[in-house]
C-alpha cells in the first residue's frame, strides 16, 4: 500500500520530508528514520512488510503513515471543475 501510494504521489509531495507529513505522529517519524527514511519519496521500494520489520515499526505506525500519506496526496491533488 505504501509503494503504490508514493509512486502515484506528485514530484512535490516525494521531496516532501516525513517531518511534515500532516499528522504524522514522532513515533512513525522515530521508526522510519531507523530505516534512513526521511522523504515520502525515499519511502519508494519499500514494502508494508519490509517496513514493518524496522525496529518499532509495527500495523499501528504503518496505518498512521499510511493516513498521514492520504491527507498529504488529497491536500496536493488539483481539484476538478464540474463539466457543463
């Protein structure tokens, strides 16, 4: 979910650092710096399941990257005028 989530995120939002995630809590910070993770983009190549074997970084922190990474893209996405 991850991967798919960064690789369909806009070049702006891959600069982004992880630190400014929109509701990103310092535990899921903490826990993917321990995997030299410091960009949404870095997070490319890199499975729901390799994460969750970063010391401290369990279903709880994923889902929170994960929710972090959804506002992010929704907060990025240009809105789509209504035709006719």
């Amino acid at each position: 979910r991850v991967q798919t989530l960064v690789r369909d995120a806009g070049p702006a939002l891959r600069a982004l650092p992880l630190a400014e995630l929109p509701g990103l809590p310092v535990r899921a910070l903490n826990a993917a710096r321990k995997g030299q993770i410091g960009a949404v983009g870095d997070l490319d190549g890199w499975t729901d399941a390799n994460l969750k074997m970063l010391p401290y970084f369990g279903e709880k922190t994923l889902e929170d990257l994960l929710a972090a990474l959804r506002v992010a893209i929704d907060a990025t996405e240009p809105e789509l005028e209504p035709v006719g």
